[in-house]
C-alpha cells in the first residue's frame, strides 16, 4: 500500500533527499499562506473563481493570480473584497514575533471576556435575552472546559511519561477539584 501523506509539504520532506530543496520550497510555501487561505475560503463557500470574479467586477485571471500571489504582493483591498463577497469579517491582529503562547492564550482570553460583556449589556433589562445569554455562555464554557481538561490530560500523560517537570506535576483530578471547588464556592455565595 502506498504511503499517504497529510500535504504536498509532507510529501516532499519525506521523499526529498536534497535540504537545501526541502527548506527552500517550505520557504515557497510559507510565502503563500495567505493567498491559499483565500482560496480555501472561497471553495469553503462553493464558489468558483469565475463567480468570485463576477461578484468583484474583475475578470476570472485577477482572482487566479490572487489566490498564487505571494502574500507580500497582496493588497488589504484585495482581502477586503474577498471578505465582502464571502460575507466574513476581517480581523487584524499584531503581536510581537516572540509572543509566548501563554501570553497569546491570555489575549484571546482578554477579547472572549471583552465580547461576553458586549453581550451581557446587549441583553440589558431584556431577561429573555439575558436568559438566552447565560444558556449560551454555559453551553460555551462547558465545552472550552471540556476541551482544557482533555488536552491538560493529555500533557500530563505525556509529561509522566518523559519524567519531566516532576516538581510541577499534578494529577486532573487535582485541576478538576480546583474548579470543582470553585464551583462550590461561588454556588454558596448566591
């Protein structure tokens, strides 16, 4: 049976016995990440390059050279229209090239508690929508909890099993009865 590989990237690594051919096409590749994600996006949509093209005013070629251009040679107008035509939102984001991930990982926190206070003052008085709200925000925070808990064991697991970090160990159990205890706390001031 054949090997499969996950991309044309892994493909090309695993075959290729030449470095210098290996890292300069992962530098080829790097370079247009940006143009693919848009072709990602528009077939994630079901549309093809030619309708793309009629909804910008453009001709099918323009949107064929955007989704293989370098990102450099891309212009902010460019990902505009994209997002105007697929109906999404662009966001921006600049952060230091050395960022930690934790440090990222509290970002994105930040901005999830800045979003859940825009929702909270949208439902106002409205209990109905305060009451949608807080369902909404269970369901979402139990999931995210789920999801924590499952990849902390999973590094726990690896941890034990690399003896690394001894000092630092701890077991789910013990995370979980931290926010069961939590839990508890806050149920008893209510």
């Amino acid at each position: 049976m054949a090997k499969k590989f996950k991309s044309v990237q892994d493909m090309v690594k695993s075959l290729s016995e030449d470095k210098e051919f290996d890292q300069q096409f992962d530098e080829q590749v790097n370079k247009r990440r940006l143009s693919r994600f848009l072709f990602v996006l528009r077939n994630q949509k079901g549309m093809t390059q030619k309708q793309m093209a009629q909804k910008l005013g453009c001709t099918q070629s323009r949107i064929s050279k955007i989704e293989h251009a370098e990102d450099m040679d891309l212009t902010v107008k460019d990902l505009l229209d994209y997002g105007r035509v697929l109906d999404m939102n662009i966001n921006f984001n600049f952060a230091p090239r050395n960022l930690k991930i934790v440090d990222l990982i509290r970002f994105h926190l930040h901005a999830i508690h800045q979003l859940i206070k825009r929702l909270v003052k949208l439902s106002g008085d409205d209990d109905q929508m305060g009451l949608g709200v807080l369902k909404a925000m269970r369901n979402t925070t139990d999931t995210f909890a789920d999801n924590l808990l499952s990849n902390l064991k999973d590094l726990i697991a690896a941890q034990a099993k690399s003896n690394k970090f001894k000092k630092e160990m701890f077991t789910v159990s013990e995370i979980s009865g931290d926010f069961e205890e939590q839990d508890q706390k806050e149920l008893a001031h209510k």
